[in-house]
C-alpha cells in the first residue's frame, strides 16, 4: 500500500545508557532482532487481510493533514508491527534495557522510534516526538493507547495531548483474526494464526482543537476509548465469534480510579 512518508529519523544523541550488556547479551541484541523481524514478517504475511475498512479515507486524511496518531489496544500489536511498519510510523519506546532489544526490532520492521517512557526521560520524549510530528511530512505517531500495563481498553492522554500540540487527527485502528492464540495476560493479548483471515478497520479521524480545556480532552479521550472498543467488538463478532480482552465480558471491569 501507498502511504505519505518521510526519510529515516535519527533522535539526537542522548547521554550514555544507565546499564551495561554482557557479551552475550550484545551478540542476542546484535542478530536477534533480525531474526525475530524474520519471523514476525513470515508469520503477519501467511494471513489474508479479506477487508479494510475507510481506508482510503485515512489514507486521504493523512495526506491533507501531514501526519496523524494511530492508537490501538496493547492487544492488537502483534499485526501491526508488521503492518504499521511498512507505514514508517513512529513509536515512543521505552530507554530501559529491555528497550533497547524492542527498539531494534522495532527498526528492522520500518518503524521510526523516539525514547523514553513514563518514568525516564518521558517529557523530553514525547516533546521530541510532538516536534517530529510538527515538521509536516507526513509523520504518523503509533501509541499502544492502554500499554504498557494497562487498565485494558482504557486510553491514555498521551495521544490526545500529542494531537492538541501538533493539529494532527487521531485515526483509531482494530484489527481481528478469525482464528487467534489468546495468552492469559493482563489484556488477554494475542496472535492470528498463521494462514488465517484478518480484517482491518480504520477509524473515523478525531480532531482534538489547540485550545482544548482539561474537561474537552477528557471527554475526548472517552469517545476514542469507546471508538476503539466498539471497533475491537466488531472485528471480534466479525466471523461470528465472541469478544476477546473485553472488560465486562472476559476481564473485570476497571475499578473508577483507573478509568
């Protein structure tokens, strides 16, 4: 697919990492992630995307706009590392050790990355990445909109103060898998399997206005959250099947303090 784009993004240099790797610590980070590109990229190509919904739509929205944010459900990532990649998009991902092996990875699929996280260097981060997005060039933010820990399908702010900063639309997008490996984990992640039938829909673009007040993003953030949940229900009834990762359905529902 055709999408607007930009050259590779080099972040600036940053002071030394924190943390030391072993040797074979350095060998796993030098081969693993194009090993592990390898077989991410073999496995999301075995399935066949039968639809894609608005998607020309995005498409159109993304070159008027010069970019956009793309939120998704930690959930749903495993798709769209693959397909998201080949859209260059730009991920905030964490400077921890563990960062460093998902940053590779991250690179070798396509992806762009700034570094930090909620408790290193994130501001500096997410202002670096609200910069990058200003540019113009067709720039796309990814955010795992409820990652990394969740509550599950509850979207964080990060993504509506990004579009606030920058003017750029918030495009949410779902996918599901008629037949899928579901890991008993916070979110009930999971993977199609291979040679299954996938499909993919592309939200309604949302707007979020500069001077929006701290009530505006609020109820913002709740209609992208409900977006995303209506489509994940969607894709999940799409061959008839039942929701996976729901709050309410097959995971508690959260408690207030985390909505």
């Amino acid at each position: 697919m055709t999408q607007a784009g930009a050259g590779p993004y080099c972040r600036p240099m940053m002071e030394p990492l924190p943390y030391r790797f072993s040797f074979w610590e350095k060998l796993l980070l030098k081969f693993g992630p194009s090993i592990a590109a390898f077989l991410l990229r073999l496995w999301n190509r075995s399935c066949r995307v039968v639809h894609r919904e608005h998607e020309q739509r995005e498409l159109d929205t993304v070159r008027k706009c010069g970019g956009c944010v793309y939120p998704t459900w930690h959930q749903r990532m495993f798709y769209f590392y693959y397909d998201f990649g080949s859209r260059h998009v730009t991920m905030m991902i964490s400077r921890s050790k563990d960062g460093e092996y998902a940053n590779a990875l991250a690179l070798k699929l396509g992806f762009y990355s700034v570094r930090g996280s909620a408790t290193r260097e994130g501001k500096r981060a997410m202002h670096e990445l609200i910069d990058l997005l200003k540019t113009g060039q067709g720039r796309k933010a990814g955010m795992m909109a409820d990652g990394p820990k969740g509550p599950p399908r509850q979207l964080k702010m990060g993504s509506i103060k990004i579009a606030r900063e920058t003017g750029l639309p918030i495009i949410p997008m779902m996918y599901g898998a008629r037949r899928r490996l579901v890991f008993k984990s916070w979110d009930r992640y999971f993977l199609p399997r291979p040679f299954t039938k996938i499909v993919v829909l592309h939200g309604e673009p949302v707007f979020v206005p500069p001077d929006a007040d701290d009530a505006e993003c609020e109820r913002l953030r709740q209609l992208i959250t409900d977006r995303l949940n209506e489509m994940a229900d969607r894709c999940d009834r799409w061959w008839g099947g039942e929701p996976v990762g729901k709050p309410g359905f097959d995971l508690p529902l959260p408690a207030p303090s985390e909505t």
